[in-house]
C-alpha cells in the first residue's frame, strides 16, 4: 500500500493541533463548533480524507487529555473536560487508522524496536498492542512513530484551571536539565519569565520541593 502524505511528519501537526487547542482555552472559545473547526481545518490543510476524520479527533481528544475512541463526532468531550481533575490512565493511546499507512516502511517495525520493556506486541498490518500493565509511558514508541499512530495524553487543561484560578499561587519546578532543552539561545532567564507571562507565580528549581517536602516530612 502506497503512503499517504497526510500522515508523514504527524508530530509536527499534532503540536499545531495542542498549540489551537491551548489559543482556544485561554481565549475561553472551546466549544463543540470550535473543536469541529480545527478537525476540518487540519483535514483540508493536509489534505486527509473524510474517513480520517475519527483519527484527527482522536487526537484533538488526546491532546485535550482525553481517550481516544474512534468517533467521527464529539459529544460529552467538554462535560468530561469540566469533570477533569487530572489526566486519567493509560497515559499512552493508540490512535486508530494510521497503521495501515505505514505497513510496508516500517514492517519491522520502527515502533517495535523502541520499546524496551516488553510492553508492546507488534502485529503485521495492524501494528502494536500495547501490554498496560507492562507499559512504563516512558514515550520511546510515540517519538519512533511519525504517523501519529501512538500519542500521549497531554495534561494541560487541569493546568489552565489551577493559573487561571484565583484561589492558589502556581509555581513551576524546573529540572536543571531545562538549561538545554530549548537551545543555546534561551536562557533559564527568559524561561522564567515566559512562566510568568502564562500565569505562574514563579519557576523555582525543583530540588526546592524536595526540600519543602522534607522539611514537611520532619515536622
Ligand atoms: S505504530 Fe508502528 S506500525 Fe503503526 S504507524 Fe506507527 S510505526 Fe507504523
Ligand atoms: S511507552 Fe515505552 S514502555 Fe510503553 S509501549 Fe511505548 S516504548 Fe514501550
């Protein structure tokens, strides 16, 4: 089967998907109308068919924190967003209909060879079964797949609601290795003050926390 373009490179989409869906929830503009938009917006744009409607709505579910669930229509999503408290496992989801696009190029398979834990079973033409209670999430299979087969839940609404919540500061705790997780030209300056601008209170090492919690601990 030949490939087909449209699902070449789909980490790339996927992040313009997050980054309409985030406009969309600071400008309090998620609606049904909104979310149908964006699926129509990124089918004609990349030129996918309307049987791949369900795939891109499975991943503006994903990227929304949500399962996926092989729908061409959205229902009770924002109901189930406002009942949100956390992102609920498994965090990794498999998003049907991408799997037939890669079978002759990745026979192998590239996903397969990711894994190291034993979490996934690789089936011929129909691609990998993952084994959740084996699966760590460590994400190794979602990065090796560039046809958007495999995604991870994106936790990010519950966070939206904390920074624009009145009631508790939000501080944002930083490993040291985001030193280079952006390139030589963005400095931890500029990344603390792009937390601030999104409504963190703050952004503080996280050995900070540990020894807050420690601190708690001891008490
Ligand atoms: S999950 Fe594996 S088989 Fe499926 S599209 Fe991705 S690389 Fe191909
Ligand atoms: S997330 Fe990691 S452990 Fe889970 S199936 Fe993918 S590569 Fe394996």
């Amino acid at each position: 089967m030949a490939e087909r373009e449209a699902f070449h490179d789909f980490h790339k989409k996927r992040m313009e998907i997050f980054r309409e869906l985030v406009r969309y929830i600071w400008q309090d503009n998620l609606t049904i109308e909104s979310l149908d938009k964006l699926a129509a917006d990124i089918k004609e744009k990349y030129s996918f068919r309307e049987e791949d409607i369900p795939f891109i709505k499975d991943h503006i579910r994903v990227a929304m924190g949500l399962a996926p669930n092989q729908r061409a229509f959205f229902s009770d999503e924002l109901a189930e967003l406002k009942r949100q408290e956390r992102v609920e496992g498994p965090v990794l989801a498999r998003i049907g209909g991408a799997c037939k696009e890669c079978g002759e190029r990745f026979e192998g398979s590239e996903c397969h060879e990711a894994c190291k834990y034993e979490a996934q079973m690789y089936v011929k033409g129909t691609g990998p079964i993952i084994i959740e209670e084996k699966c760590l999430n460590c994400g190794r299979c979602t990065v090796a797949c560039s046809f958007g087969a495999l995604a991870d839940k994106i936790e990010f609404i519950p966070l939206v609601k904390l920074l624009k919540g009145e009631e508790s500061m939000v501080f944002a705790a930083a490993a040291p290795s985001i030193a280079g997780q952006f390139g030589e030209d963005v400095s931890v300056a500029q990344l603390r003050t792009a937390f601030k601008l999104m409504g963190f209170a703050d952004m503080v090492e996280v050995a900070l926390f540990a020894d807050i919690l420690d601190h708690k601990g001891g008490l």
